[in-house]
C-alpha cells in the first residue's frame, strides 16, 4: 500500500464569507459574522474550531495586517510634516523607535540602575541592621541625614 498525501480539506464558501467579515471588521461578533454568511452562530463556531479553518482565518488576518502597516507606516511618516509639534514629536520619536534610536527611558544613577524620584526612609538600628520603612528599594546608597542623637529618657535629669 502506498501513503497519499492527505487532501487539503475545503472551506465552504459560507463560512470564507464569515471569515472575511471578521477579518475585515464587517462583522464584530461571531452572531454578526453568521448573520452575514448566512448560516447559524453554532455551525460557525464549530466550523472556526475546525483547525484548517482556524488557520485559514489566522492566515487572512495577518495577511489584513500586513496590508494595513503599509498604511499605517504612510500615516506615521506624514505625521512628521503636521503643524502640531506634539504630534511632530511623537511620530518622530516612534519612527526613530522602530529604527532602533531612542533615548535612554530614565537617567542612569551610579552603577548604571535607573534614579526614580520618590524619597527612601531607612532607619538604622543599633545592632548596626537597617529596615527601609518607605520608598523605593535598592536604588542608591541611602544618605545619611545630619541629625542630633536622641538622649534616652534614663540619662535625662529634669
């Protein structure tokens, strides 16, 4: 007995014309997609379960995607021409983005972590350990503030 290579199984043409509607934003919903073929929400549903069809929608959707970052691209470039400088500012920034030339996210602190705002409270014991009471963690050396030593009540004659 000789293998033949499995048939390429088909998709009718109703439920190509769902695909399409969902693909192409005609339809918003499976129900609205049905509705558009012709034929009822479960038998869709079944049929988009169906793994040659599911690839099939797959397969039309990223060639509609495809299509529309030709257009998008157009529309990011012509931003850079608009009389808004916001707008000029961020299409550039994304450009150059994508193109891998962007500036730094945050400033760099010492040894290279990024320096957030926000104040950090450290409060050292006396067995010489330290507990961060508030703010963010193991950003920098926390400073120490110049301070007077609290006298203990014991030692304090009135």
């Amino acid at each position: 007995m000789t293998d033949k290579p499995a048939k390429p199984r088909g998709i009718s043409k109703k439920i190509m014309a769902a695909i399409d509607a969902m693909v192409h934003g005609d339809a918003k919903t499976v129900t609205d997609a049905a509705v558009v073929a012709g034929i009822s929400r479960e038998h869709l549903s079944r049929e988009l379960g169906k793994p040659h069809i599911a690839r099939a929608l797959h397969d039309k959707a990223s060639r509609n995607i495809s299509i529309a970052a030709a257009k998008a691209s157009a529309t990011k470039v012509s931003l850079l021409d608009s009389s808004n400088e916001l707008v000029r500012d961020r299409a550039s920034s994304f450009i150059l983005g994508v193109a891998g030339i962007s500036p730094e996210n945050a400033p760099a602190a010492p040894g290279g972590r990024a320096m957030l705002p926000g104040l950090q409270i450290v409060i050292h014991t006396s067995d010489g350990g330290a507990r961060l009471v508030a703010g963010p963690s193991g950003l920098q050396e926390p400073r120490l503030l110049e301070h007077e030593p609290i006298l203990e009540a014991a030692n304090v004659d009135e």
